[in-house]
C-alpha cells in the first residue's frame, strides 16, 4: 500500500532530523510528511535541509502554533489528495517507536483504523509520571464509558489510517486537539462503521523537547466525550 507518516512539530529541532532516518532505515518504501507550526527553533528547516536530497519527505509549513488537531487534518487532506492508501499519525519525539511501523501495514491490509495500544496487554508505558500515567489511563476508561466506544487505548496518538474509510469523514468540522482530537477521530471512525484493531506498543516518554500537554487540552477531552455522546443520541 502507499502510505505516508504524517508528524506534526513544533520545536522538535532535536529530534526531527533522526526520526525521519529512522522511519526511512525501518520502512524505506514509506514517506513522510512533516506538518510544522512555524517553529521558532527551526524545525523546518533542518526538514527543508533532507528534502534537498530526499523525495519521499514532505512539508506543510502553517503561518503559527495552531494546534495538534488541524494539523492532522492537513496532514490527512494533503495525503488523500495524493492518492496514499495508509496514513500513520506519530509523534516526533520518539515516544512512539519507528520500527513498529511494519507491524501497522500488515494489520492494516484487514483494518480500517490500526492503533498502537498502551494498555491491551496492560500498562506498556515506560518514564512517565504517575499522575500523567493515570490521568491517559482513565480518561480512556471515561470515553469507554460515556461513548461505549470499542476502545482500549482512545488517547493514544500512533494510528493508521485507511484511505478510504478516513474519506467518510469531514476533516474541515474537526477543531479539537490533543486527548480530545484522538478520542474525536476514533469515535467518527467507529460511527462510521470501521474496523478497529488495537495493537501493543511499548509508550517511552521524550528524552529531547518539551511536551505540549497542559489543562486546556485536558478540559478540551472531558467536554468532547459528553458533546459525542449527546450528538450521537440526537443524530
């Protein structure tokens, strides 16, 4: 299948350039696209150095810090528009393990959504604080709960897309981020009648960087899961 990584960034200066060597020296027949919120650290430009040289690597460059949700949605539109058949969502930093990525294209060819589960086979995450650890814990354990979403892990952010179910879905209606837009893209995926297959992965926190968590993106979920709930009632 055709298929391309889509990573957002912002301020992964340290960790950008030997991520995209690793995906490339995991799965060389793979591209990548990197979606960058004008990062103040140049980011992009170390990005703009491979592509010199690099054909599979791809740049959406946005005018500021707009958010991890839109920047997804680009990403998605912009790999639909060119005809990819799988489309991986991934972190920059390293929490989510490149070499996994071949155990995704062969669970894909029977799914329409992959994700890479922290918790199927138990708590998998690895330098994690225990207070961030049981809050991603139980805010899958709430939207199971409210939504009855099938879902063990629905906060998880290393996923992979099939073209042609992701293109039932209106990306220009999704503004929610983080925790919420996770939680957001399972759940429409689900309505809209896909086969889910969670697999495990090892969760190592970031060595390099900062991470982008804070109390809006938490407050953002918890408000989301009900607003799915009661659209899904009354439509």
């Amino acid at each position: 299948m055709k298929s391309i990584v889509v990573i957002p960034t912002y301020n992964e200066k340290e960790n950008i350039s030997r991520m995209i060597h690793t995906i490339f020296s995991v799965q060389p027949d793979i591209e990548i696209l990197i979606v960058d919120d004008n990062s103040p650290d140049g980011t992009s430009k170390d990005v703009k150095e491979i592509m010199l040289n690099e054909p599979r690597v791809h740049l959406i460059e946005r005018t500021g810090k707009m958010g991890l949700g839109t920047a997804y949605c680009e990403g998605f539109a912009y790999a639909l528009e060119r005809g990819f058949e799988a489309i991986f969502e991934m972190d920059a930093d390293f929490s989510h393990d490149p070499k996994e990525i071949p155990n995704f294209l062969e669970e894909i060819k029977n799914y329409d959504l992959v994700i890479g589960s922290r918790y199927i086979t138990g708590v998998n995450v690895v330098n994690w604080p225990l207070g961030r650890l049981i809050l991603s814990y139980f805010a899958s354990v709430y939207t199971r709960v409210i939504t009855r979403l099938p879902v063990r892990d629905t906060t998880g952010g290393f996923k992979c897309f099939r073209a042609e179910m992701l293109r039932k879905i209106d990306l220009t209606k999704i503004h929610s981020n983080g925790y919420g837009f996770q939680i957001e893209m399972n759940y429409l995926m689900w309505k809209n009648g896909a086969r889910i297959k969670e697999i495990p992965i090892i969760f190592i926190d970031r060595i390099n960087g900062v991470s982008k968590m804070n109390r809006k993106i938490i407050y953002e979920a918890i408000f989301l899961v009900w607003k799915l709930r009661i659209f899904s009632i009354f439509k």
